[in-house]
C-alpha cells in the first residue's frame, strides 16, 4: 500500500508539472518530494502529535474561537462535563469555533473542536455522540492515519511546486494552516467511520447517557443532505440513514 500510495503521488506530481515544466525539472527535488511522500506513512505517533500541534494553532488563528463567556463555551462545557478529558494519555481541549457550517473533528493531540452550525442543529444529546464519535477516531488511531494522508497531500503539492522541503521542522503558519485543511476535509473509511459510532456508543453506555442522540443526529444528517449522507461534518459513508439504524438496532438490542 506504501508503494502504491507513493506512485500515485509522484505520478500526480508529474501530471500537475506539465510538459513544459518536465523538460526542465529538477529531479533531485521530485526524489526528495517522494521521499517525503513515504516519510509520510512512516509518521511516528510523536510526529503526528507535533503536526497535530501547529495544525490545530494554525486552524485556531484563522477561525473566530468562542471566548469563555460566550453562551456557545458554556453550554459546550456542560455537554463535555461528563465526556473524556483525555484521549490516548492527551489532554482534551474543547473549543467552539463560531461558523455555521456543520462540522466537529478531533485530532491526536487532544485537540477537539466543534462548530456552532452543529450546536444549533443538535441537542445535548446529539452533541455528545458526535464528539464521541470523533473522541473515537482519535481513540482507535484513525486520525493518525488522516493526519499522514493530508501529509502525503501536501507533499504531492510539493512535487508539483518542485520544492521538496516537507520537514516537520519547517512548517510555517500557513503550511500547517493547509495541512489543517487536508486533515479535515479527508475522508475516513467506512469501517472507520463505523468503529468510530460504536466508539461513541459504547461510551456513552459506560458513562451512562443517552444513545438515543447517536441515532437523531444521524437522521437530522440525512435531512440535512437530502438522505444521501453527505454532510460537511463527516462526509458520512455509510448514509446517515443506514447509521441511525444500526444505532437504534444497537439500542434494540438487535
């Protein structure tokens, strides 16, 4: 898969480079370039961590935080009071960001954001299955796996730039701005995205709360994208109709 994943890279690379660029390329800097490509699925967790770190401060300084007054803190504050505060030995940093898109997403340095368009579409209930949700991808190491896909994206920009210097030393605000960027809008798998609801569900059992909220955030996602799933929080696969069924099945007992 490795190889795999850096072929398509360097190609990709080659395909943005063009003719006319190619007649002149440094090949030194594509090499370099794909090394940084392979470098990315070899990400220790310390290394993600660290990403995970400028990433966040990156995405914190372009968005507008809610301050600690503000009735969105203070009611993101009651619903987590109950949830983790820490994931993977990190402490959990739960901030909302005042945008009305509809979105949450969590990283592995205990990094935990969640958008004010989610909290006016969902209950308390609802909000805390979908942190969990995200708590969990965390938890069950996928976010890693995302954070060296988005690595291994803004590598191949690199290639395409011909610039080769991808070192986690070098980042600069705005290089771990797009990183951020990469690491939200990549996708999860399915079976990810599925081991990530049992997660939140099992959590939400153990800390005795409502489940009932995993499968209603669900069904106002399908609504939301018309029943095909595809919402900005979580570019849901499975449908968030088939996930809200197999929640309450849960519940059922099923």
């Amino acid at each position: 898969m490795k190889i795999k994943l850096l072929t398509a890279i360097v190609a990709s690379g080659v395909v943005l480079a063009g003719c006319k660029t190619m007649e002149s390329a440094d090949v030194g800097g594509l090499l370099d370039s794909g090394s940084t490509a392979m470098k990315a699925m070899t990400l220790t967790d310390d290394d993600v961590v660290t990403l995970s770190n400028d990433s966040c401060a990156a995405m914190d300084a372009q968005n507008k935080v809610a301050d600690a007054k503000s009735k969105y803190t203070v009611r993101l504050n009651k619903v987590i009071a109950s949830m983790p505060q820490a994931v993977n030995g990190k402490k959990a940093v739960y901030k909302v960001y005042m945008t009305q898109d509809v979105n949450a997403w969590a990283m592995a340095n205990g990094c935990i954001r969640v958008y004010s368009g989610l909290m006016d579409l969902m209950n308390d209930d609802e909000l805390r299955g979908v942190i969990g949700h995200e708590i969990g991808h965390v938890a069950l190491g996928h976010s890693k796996k995302r954070m060296q896909t988005a690595y291994a994206a803004s590598a191949a920009r690199s290639i395409a730039a011909n610039s080769g210097n991808s070192a986690l030393a070098s980042l600069s605000r705005s290089q771990a701005g797009d990183l951020g960027e990469k690491f939200i809008n990549a996708q999860f798998s399915q079976s990810q995205e599925s081991a990530a609801d049992d997660y939140s569900f099992d959590l939400l059992t153990e800390k005795k709360m409502s489940r009932q909220g995993l499968v209603t955030s669900f069904q106002k996602l399908a609504k939301l994208s018309g029943g095909s799933g595809g919402s900005s929080i979580l570019e849901l696969s499975p449908p968030s109709e088939q996930r809200a069924k197999r929640m309450q099945d849960r519940i059922d007992g099923k």
